[in-house]
C-alpha cells in the first residue's frame, strides 16, 4: 500500500515537471514562431529564436531546476516527433521534377560541405563530436541537422560525458545560426555582381545557405522564380538528412569501437529518419493527405521550436563562447568554399 502511494506520488511529482517543461517550452516556441514572421527576424528563423527565448528562460532558475527532467525528455522526444512531421514537407515528385541536376547537387554540395568542415575543425583542434555536429549543420539543413545527427551519436554512461555532448548541440546550432544569417546577406549583396538568371539565383541560394529560412530569406530578393528553385535546391539537402543520419551513425560507432575496442555498442538504427521517409512518401502519394500537409508542417515546427527551446533552457554560455571559436572558424572556412563551388555549378549547369 505504502508503496502504492509512493509510486503514485513520484508519478504525480514527474508528470508536473513535465507539464511545466512543456507549458515553458511552449511558449517559447509559439512566441518564436510569431517573432520569425516579423521581415527583419525573418532571417533568423523560428527554431534558433526559439533556442535563443529558451536561454533566456535561465533567469527563472528555480523553476528550470524543478523541470529538468521534463526538459530533457521535452529535448529528446519532441525533437524526432518534429522530424518525423517535417517529412510530409519533401514532396518527392517536385523534387524528381527538379531533374537528376539538383540531386546531384545536393549530393555533392552535403558531401562536400560535412567532409571539409569536419576535418577543418579537427585540424583546428575541434574535438571529434562538435566537429561532426558543425558539419552537419553546415552540410545539410541547420539547427534540424544538428538535433537529427547528434542523436544518432552514443550517449555515454558518463554524465559528464553527456553534458559536454548537450553543449556542443548549443554551440554546433549557434554556430550554424550566425553563419547562415551572415551567408543570407552576403548572397543578397552579390546577387547585382554575378550577374545569375533567376533559376541560377535560387540554386546558389537553396545549395549554399543553411537554414530553410535563409533559403527562403535570399531566394525571395530574386523574385518567385528564385524563390521556388531556393526551395526545391534545400529541400535536396533535406532529403540527405536520413541517408546522412546512417551512414555518420555507422561512421562515429565504428571510429568509437576503433578507439575504444572494449566498448561494444550496437550501430543506431534512426527509427525517427525512417519516419521521416515515410512522411515523404505518403505526403507524396495520398492526395487525401494534401489539405492536412500545411498543418502537419506548422505542428512539426512547433514540436521542433519546443525541443530547440529545451536545449537552450541548458545553454552554458560559458562553453559557448569559448569551446566554439575553432568550429565557428571552420564552418565559416567551408561556407566560402561552398559558395563559391555552388555559384560555379549553377553557373555551369543550370
């Protein structure tokens, strides 16, 4: 009976925690959301404002402390949810319409990216798992990449371990957010210089930028047609994040074993990224589906803003402003690279 009671208590204890994470996380993410459709915030985007109102969160210490485990559960599981719904996004048939050219793009554009920033940040001295983190970011979609790659990484049986591996998904993200916005404006500034048709226009812009609000921030100053072939072109790269999720997963568990032979784990299987797929594919292919797509999007945004709020909820700023200034200068190497290479490919075959 005694037990019974205590069971119940616990219970009620958890449940309130998570409650009062998930009403704070909220409110992050819907304020968020509102403040990225503002024109001047637009560029930022509503998952790193989200992540950005989460920090601010910490002058309620007491109360965060009282949430955390809801917080980390909030974190985890509402980010793979938001994955999962993004997916009804990808419309596979407009990106089959976009022609072999844009997948290939996309292709050589992720490998490209990851590969180079990856091993700038490690000759800089980035340790193993933020390097990989940025250069997920930075290859494929930004803020969702990060969240997406890093929880196909192992997790340690060491806390400490752990948290060092939560606050190099901060920097990893920060990271991404400051050289995304920064990338949006350069591509607006230079677009009178190079002298891109509108089509060329919005693949520099799709294969080159970050987030899918820089895509759609720098498309749009070249008009629909930009706009339309930007968001096609990232939606490419979004394609890559499952493919990528599996083979990083199988690549960071066998280097790990190689390190570390005593220390058996099994490869990860991203159940979450196969969801994802198979969001694509009936988002696809059941007309029925085509009213609900619109609000299947907004809620996977909001699940995704809760999560990223979460994670700023347990920013250090101490780490984030000093642990991130070798990967910032590594993805920022990779991010020239990757523009000028993606401005000769648009230039050449499109």
């Amino acid at each position: 009976m005694y037990q019974n009671l205590g069971g119940r208590k616990l219970k009620k204890i958890l449940n309130g925690r998570f409650a009062t994470a998930a009403i704070l996380t909220l409110i992050c993410s819907l304020v968020g959301s509102y403040l990225a459709s503002l024109p001047y915030l637009k560029v930022i985007g509503a998952l790193v404002i989200s992540l950005l109102l989460g920090m601010v969160m910490q002058v309620g210490r007491p109360v965060l402390d009282y949430s955390r485990s809801g917080i980390g559960l909030i974190a985890n599981k509402f980010l793979r949810a938001g994955i999962i719904l993004l997916g009804f996004k990808l419309n596979l048939l407009a990106l089959a319409q976009a022609g072999i050219k844009t997948i290939a793009l996309a292709v050589v554009v992720v490998t490209f990216t990851i590969t180079v920033t990856y091993q700038l940040a490690r000759k800089f001295g980035v340790d193993k798992h933020l390097a990989i983190l940025t250069a997920s970011g930075t290859g494929i979609c930004g803020a969702a990449a990060v969240m997406g790659i890093s929880s196909q990484l192992h997790e340690s049986n060491d806390p400490t371990t752990n948290l060092r591996h939560q606050e190099n998904e901060v920097v990893a993200v920060a990271i991404v957010a400051i050289l995304g916005t920064l990338f949006t404006l350069i591509d607006i500034s230079i677009r009178p210089l190079i002298h891109m048709t509108a089509v060329q226009f919005g693949v520099m812009t799709g294969g080159s930028l970050h987030e899918i609000a820089h895509a759609v921030a720098a498309g749009s100053a070249g008009g629909p047609v930009s706009l339309d072939t930007a968001i096609i072109t990232k939606l490419s790269r979004v394609l890559l994040l499952a493919p990528a999720a599996i083979i990083i997963g199988i690549w960071y568990h066998r280097s790990s074993q190689q390190t570390n032979p005593s220390k058996k784990q099994p490869v990860p299987i991203p159940w979450f990224m196969v969801g994802f797929i198979l969001a694509s594919v009936m988002g696809t292919f059941i007309p029925d589906l085509a009213t609900f797509v619109p609000s299947l999007v907004k809620l996977a945004y909001l699940l995704l803003g809760m999560a990223m709020a979460a994670l700023g909820m347990n920013v250090n700023f101490n780490v984030l402003f000093t642990r991130g200034k070798e990967a910032l200068l590594a993805a920022g190497i990779s991010s020239v690279l990757l523009l000028a290479l993606v401005i000769a490919g648009a230039k050449l075959f499109f």
